[in-house]
C-alpha cells in the first residue's frame, strides 16, 4: 500500500509540474513566439526578455536566490544605480551568469536592463538606449 500511496504521490506531482511549465511558457495569441533568429532571440519587450532569460534564476520577484548556485537579487538593487554595469554583466556574464551578447542585440539588452531599472523596486529613470550599449559590446570585460 506504501508503494502504491507513493506511486501515485510521484504521479500527481509530476502531472502538476508539467502543468505549471505549461502554463508559465503558454503565450497570448497576439504575442510572437520566443523564437532563435540567426544568433539572437526575436523581438521582445524587456518584461518578456526578463521572463524568458533571467526570471528562472534571479526569480519572478527578481529577489534572487541562493541553493544549488547564488543568483543576485535584482530587486532593490544599488548596482544597477550605474547603467554601464547590468549592461556589462548581461554582454559579458559575471561569475556563474553566461554572457548574453550573441543572443541579444543591442536595443534587446537595453529593453531588458530598463525594465530591470524601472521594476522591483527599483527606481531608475535615466534609460540605457542602444547606442549605449554598442559602445561596451566589445569591449573586454
């Protein structure tokens, strides 16, 4: 009976874990799909580039988290007061992020280090554009 009683635990656990994947990655029918153009991911807001790339390790809430690895809280953050720095972090990774400029384009980075800027409790009103961040690109980190 034990067997059967866990069996069936692991069962319905897997079926709802399936189902919130599900539902996390279900889009609008307005909404473009996330796809991979080339080299870099197709159009998106900054919120939807967040949901995509960043919100599985630094989190929903942005309030990071710590376990298997230590992903920074975004929230509340003083290190975004400077925006040279997200910028350089998401182009070039940071010690366990990967770097994200073969993915992103220029207006892309700066859509999702606004939305970061501007979120969260974060009050940045000064916006990166992408002039900005073509500036850094190739720069070495």
């Amino acid at each position: 009976m034990k067997f059967t009683f866990k069996c069936n635990r692991l069962i319905v656990f897997s079926a709802l874990l399936t189902g919130t994947l599900f539902l996390n990655t279900a889009q609008a029918a307005d909404e473009p799909p996330l796809t991979l153009e080339g080299s870099t991911l197709g159009a998106q807001t900054g919120e939807k580039i967040y949901q995509s790339l960043c919100q599985a390790c630094h989190q929903m809430d942005a309030k990071g988290a710590t376990g298997a690895g230590f992903y920074p809280a975004l929230a509340e953050n003083s290190n975004l007061t400077a925006a040279a720095y997200p910028m350089a972090v998401v182009l070039h990774g940071k010690n366990g992020m990967p770097p994200f400029r073969d993915l992103l384009s220029d207006e892309q980075v700066a859509e999702v280090i606004n939305y970061v800027r501007s979120h969260f409790g974060n009050q940045f009103t000064d916006k990166v554009t992408a002039a900005d961040v073509a500036k850094i690109r190739d720069l070495k980190p």
